[in-house]
C-alpha cells in the first residue's frame, strides 16, 4: 500500500508540474493546487473505462489531465483526469470531428461483417 501511495503521488506530481509548465509556456492560467488534483483523480478512466496505473509500463494508462476548453487553461472546473490514451485521441480533434470520425468507423466496420 504505500509504494501505490508513493507512486500515485510522484505520478501525480509528474503531471501537475508538467501541466503547470505547460500552462506557463502557453501563458494559460494555472491555479489548481495538487490537492485538487488529487481529489478528482479516479481509478478508471471515464472516458475509455481502463484502470488508471501511475508509472504503467503502458502509459495508456498514466494519467493525463485534460483541459476541458484548452483556452481556459488550468482552472477548477475546466480540468478532467482522464488516461493518457483517450487524452491523445482528443488531442487536437473538435467534437464535430471526432463524431464524424466515429460515424465513419462505425459505417466502414459494419459494411465489413
């Protein structure tokens, strides 16, 4: 229990200083604390439903926190934990492309069966 404990907080504290970086880089606002962080970081990722493991070997799994709308920067309210993995599918995609992108797989699958 206590290297889960170690790891979730290094981890943890690898994607706030991360983002806090990020956000000075960009010149976004930052005011989250890690204590924040810590309070909204689930065990699964609520989007793709996989475990979230801190320091995975797969970083599919770290995680990763989003910005809800990137403009707003890194606010209470603005920001989701999420894995990594469904953070670089959202990466750059507008919600109108990421549904045409899932509309077109779903078509071009099912003509397949």
């Amino acid at each position: 229990k206590r290297k889960q404990y170690f790891d979730k907080w290094r981890y943890g504290k690898a994607a706030y200083d991360t983002a806090k970086a990020r956000a000075k880089r960009k010149g976004l606002p930052f005011t989250i604390t890690r204590e924040y962080l810590n309070s909204i970081t689930p065990t699964h990722c609520p989007v793709l439903g996989i475990e979230l493991v801190p320091g995975a070997e797969n970083k599919d799994h770290n995680i990763s926190i989003d910005r809800i709308i990137p403009e707003l920067g890194y606010v209470e309210g603005n920001i989701i934990i999420v894995s990594f993995r469904a953070n670089r599918l959202r990466s750059d995609g507008t919600i109108d492309e990421l549904k045409r992108l899932s509309s077109f797989y779903e078509k071009l699958i099912s003509a397949i069966k």
